[in-house]
C-alpha cells in the first residue's frame, strides 16, 4: 500500500500511485532494476540506492531508495529525498 507521503513525492494520490510500476519513474532504471535482482536473489533487503526520479509532471530530484522483502513477495520502497546538502528526511514507506 501507498502512503501519502510517497504519493506526494511522486506527485500522485495514494489511489493513483498504488500498484503503478515505481521503476518507469526513475531516470537510471538499471539501478533500480539491480535491487530488485538482489532481492530476487533471497537478500530481504538490498543496498541504500541513490538515483533520480522525476514525479508526475514535476522536475528531476534526487532520491534515496530502500528495497525490503515485505509480506511474503510484495517489495516494500522506502524513500527520502535527497536535498541540496546531501541529507534528506527519511518518508514513511510507499
């Protein structure tokens, strides 16, 4: 399931961001799709990623991105965004 706060950073509501493929929103989708390998290859969890995504007509940002193995096979993203200084609030999960 969504949350709100991940819905706002994809510049969506929690209605449209739910079950959308996250990966089409990132810039590198090779990097995300490396994470997932991780996970399909048993790891629960894979590597802090760091790339860019560009929300629903929005402008690139930068972005952190947790993969989990949550329930059973369902990945469980968590992101934070990454500010000017390199530092970012950490979201609740999307």
């Amino acid at each position: 399931d969504a949350s709100p706060e991940g819905a706002r950073l994809f510049n969506l509501t929690v209605r449209g961001l739910t079950g959308r493929n996250l990966s089409l929103f990132f810039i590198s989708r090779q990097v995300i799709a490396d994470g997932l390998q991780v996970l399909r290859r048993g790891h629960r969890e894979c590597p802090l990623l760091e790339t860019e995504y560009r929300p629903m007509e929005r402008r690139r940002r930068r972005l952190r991105v947790k993969m989990g193995i949550s329930d059973g096979e369902a990945v469980r993203w968590t992101f934070s965004e990454v500010l000017g200084d390199g530092s970012g609030p950490l979201l609740s999960p999307s």
